[in-house]
C-alpha cells in the first residue's frame, strides 16, 4: 500500500525504519561516477538529519564538498525494508557533536579517540526519500509473490511511498 508522508510523520517514519540498520551505503557522483562507501549512522535527529564520522583525509571528509548533493541507501533484507534518502551533506565542526556521538565502537576507526584531529562530523541535510517496508514474514512475503505468478498479477509488497523531510 503507498503511503506518502510529510514532515514530522516522514521523519518519524525513516528513523523508526533506519534506526534499526547500522549501515548505509553512502552515494556520491562526481566525475562522472556513481561512488558508494558504506558508513555508519550514529544518529538521526529530530529534524531527520542523519549524522556520520569521517576522516578528514577523505574526499567527503574534504570540507570543500560543503553542500554536496548526496544519496544514503538502507537495506535490510531480512525484516524486507529498503530506504532511499537524499540530501545534501556538509562537515560540522562541534566538539560538543562529536562527544554526542562518540560511542566506544568509532575507535576502531579513530584509534586516537575524540581527540584524533583527522574526525569530523558528517551531517546530511535531507530533503526527501522513498521506502518499501514490507511487515509480513518472509512466508507471506513469498506466498504473495507465488500468487501473483500464478494469477498473472503484481505481488503485495507492503507499505511504500515517498517522505518529504523537508
């Protein structure tokens, strides 16, 4: 069933489907290629900003790619939820964000710490994405898909639809 959603109730709908998945895979075009690295959500606020680590030594660490038009993509398989966010992102220069976000799992990335002068806060700013999230189990999921072989139709495939966030 499409449901699209506005404001507070998209941003409550993409955390309350992201927020279980650790990782996305962050996509970039430049030069004219499609570039994806996964990365690590720490956080998505309140105003449905999705929050990251990253190196300053790397191209989305380089704070000349202030403003860049980005894609953040979350797959989980297994629960059947797939979400296409896009915003643009920009590096966030905050002690007080880092120790917010700082969880004992980013050392293994910066080994030195909150203190590691190459860590910086990545924020997306996003403005819209899509999600398919079907809620049956994977039985259901494959009975509907059975049915819609055998009927000539076009399987259930849950709840999906468009989020506005901004």
């Amino acid at each position: 069933m499409e449901k699209d959603l506005q404001d507070k109730d998209a941003i409550k709908k993409l955390k309350s489907l992201a927020e279980d998945i650790r990782f996305c895979m962050y996509t970039t075009y430049a030069n004219g290629r499609i570039e994806s690295r996964p990365m690590t959500t720490l956080e998505i606020d309140d105003a449905g900003n999705v929050w990251f680590f990253t190196s300053r030594n790397t191209e989305i660490g380089d704070s000349s790619n202030q403003g860049e038009p980005v894609t953040l993509i979350y797959s989980e398989p297994k629960e059947n939820t797939y979400i296409s966010v896009s915003g643009h992102a920009e590096i966030v220069e905050s002690e007080t964000k880092k120790e917010e976000l700082w969880n004992p799992m980013s050392k293994a990335w910066f080994p030195e710490g909150k203190e590691d002068p190459n860590l910086v806060v990545l924020k997306v700013t996003t403005g819209e994405a899509a999600y398919w999230d079907a809620t049956s189990s994977k039985m259901v999921v494959f009975f509907s898909m059975v049915k819609a072989v055998l009927t000539g139709t076009t399987p259930e495939g849950g709840d999906h639809g468009k989020l506005n966030l901004a």
